[in-house]
C-alpha cells in the first residue's frame, strides 16, 4: 500500500488498523464501532464519518454494505454479521436473566458480559454466554462453586453459562498488557456493579492509548446490583459464609482446583490463572494467536506495529 501523494492521515490509518483487526474474527463494524474501538487515535465521530466516505485510502480497501464497513473481498462476512446480529438479541435476554441471578449470589460485587456476546456476535442464539465476575476478596473459590450451581441449573434449560474469569476486587489490575486485552476489557458490558466497572478501568489506564475513544461501555444496561430484600439477603448469607466456615471452604475448593487445573496451567499455551485471587480458565490462549494474525493482516497491507 503506497501512502505516496495522498499524505495519508493517522486517522485513515487507524480506521484501516481497526477493520483489519475486526476481520481477524470475521466481523464487520458500523461506523460507530470504528469510532468506539479505533485502534491508537482519538477521533471525533464526525470526522471517522468523513473519512469512511471521503477517504482514497479507504475507499481503495473498504466497501459499505448494509451499514457495515468491511475490507473489500469480506462482503459476504456482512449477512453474517446481520444474522449474529439477531441471534445476539435473542441471546441477550438470557444473558441478562442469568446476570442479574448471579450478581445477588453472596460475595459476588461486579458482573460483566464478555467474549463473542459482548460484542453482539454470537454465532446463534444457543451459543455460550461468557462472564467475568469480580468477588469481595479472599472469596473467589467460594463464589465460583456457588456460581458453578447456577451455571449446571442454566444448563437444564439449555442455557450454557461460561463464568471463565473470576477474580477478586482485589486484583482488577490485568497483568497481560496487549492489543487483545484492552479490548477484552473495552467490550465488556457491566451488569452489576456499575462502581467496580469504574474502578476496573481506572486500574488499568495503560489500556486508553490502544482504545482511547472506549472509554465507556458500547452497550449501557442498568445497574443490576442487588437492591432492598435482595441486597439484605445477599449481605445475611455472606454473614453465614463469614468467618471460620467461609474460610475452610474458600481453601478447601481453591487446593481441589490446584490440584485438578495443575498440568493444564503449566502448558506453555496455556494463559489460565489458578490462585487466591483468580480463577481464569483459559487454558488455551486465544490471544497470542489472534495478536499473530492481526500482525500478519497488518503486514499484507504494509502497514506494521501493533
């Protein structure tokens, strides 16, 4: 790609950066998206809005169809994405049942949607709905086998629930610090827990120059933290799971885990996380390869870097 007379702009470049991103997972962007989730620049939406439309650059690589912006030769991803789509909001309804449910467990203090769901591109509307949870410290282990319950009464329904990360208020921090992460974190949509949201991304600002426009959520659902009878019994519980009973089970399910997950969290493409503070059970790590097709779309384009 020759950048030559036309003085491409930073902007043109990181819309290019951000759609090829996206076309790692076959999904094309509304105009808005690009804007949320431009990779590397802060931009107004009115001028990502020019640029799709009065662009060189951009109308040499992209085509528009049917709102959604996609590299040229991906036109058919469009009607998939339009079907995910609504797949998506059917599977919504039940994400947001089952958030709600999970967010009065005891200890539980933030519930967040993520993975495919949170971007509204769920392949049907019988795919995984994914959580991150966030507990009150020292309660990870407790918490996660209460939520293990809920996750096998879902699935008598049908429902198949995949709490893959459970970590403590206490380590909000993310120590992988990468493309992929940011966006993890940018594309999570709260349920629960509004302020701890707020927090977990105050605690990790080095993603802002990645994503610098997601800020905020895309999707903004209702706080959905226990409230009234519903907080008062939630509050009672954790009460009856305090001091000594909720600390021999909280070691005694962490040890049993330990032992279970050890051989899988030593592979090296593992990127789970076992201890006190974090249940984390990818056990494959989705990031390292998407990061090296990203790189190697980059590079067919002639563009470089992350």
């Amino acid at each position: 790609m020759s950048d030559s007379a036309a003085n491409v702009t930073p902007l043109e470049h990181a819309i290019l950066r951000t759609l090829i991103y996206a076309d790692v997972f076959h999904f094309p962007l509304t105009d808005r998206e690009i804007h949320h989730f431009l990779i590397g620049q802060s931009a107004a939406p009115a001028d990502v809005q020019f640029a799709l439309v009065e662009s060189p650059l951009l109308q040499q690589h992209i085509n528009c169809v049917d709102g959604y912006y996609v590299l040229r030769g991906c036109e058919p991803d469009a009607e998939i994405r339009r079907q995910r789509d609504q797949a998506s909001a059917e599977l919504w309804l039940k994400a947001l049942e089952y958030g709600g449910l999970l967010a009065r467990l005891p200890f539980v203090r933030m519930v967040a949607i993520t993975g495919a769901l949170a971007m509204r591109n769920a392949a049907s509307d019988h795919d995984d709905i994914d959580y991150l949870i966030v507990t009150a410290p020292k309660r990870v282990w407790l918490t996660r086998l209460l939520v293990v319950i809920i996750v096998r009464l879902a699935r008598l329904r049908g429902v198949e629930l995949c709490p893959n990360y459970v970590l403590s208020e206490s380590a909000l921090v993310q120590s992988k610090r990468d493309l992929f992460m940011a966006h993890e974190i940018a594309q999570m949509i709260p349920l629960a827990g509004m302020e701890l949201y707020a927090q977990m991304r105050n605690a990790n600002d080095w993603m802002n120059p990645l994503l610098p426009n997601a800020n905020a959520p895309f999707y903004h659902e209702s706080d959905s933290k226990p409230q009234g009878r519903d907080q008062v019994m939630q509050r009672a519980t954790e009460l009856l799971l305090g001091f000594p009973i909720g600390d021999i089970l909280e070691a005694w399910e962490f040890q049993r885990k330990q032992r279970k997950f050890a051989a899988q969290v030593q592979q090296p493409s593992s990127s789970a996380q076992i201890d006190g503070e974090r249940a984390k059970g990818h056990f494959n790590d989705h990031g390292a390869p998407i990061l090296d097709r990203y790189r190697a779309r980059l590079a067919a384009f002639g563009l470089d870097g992350d």
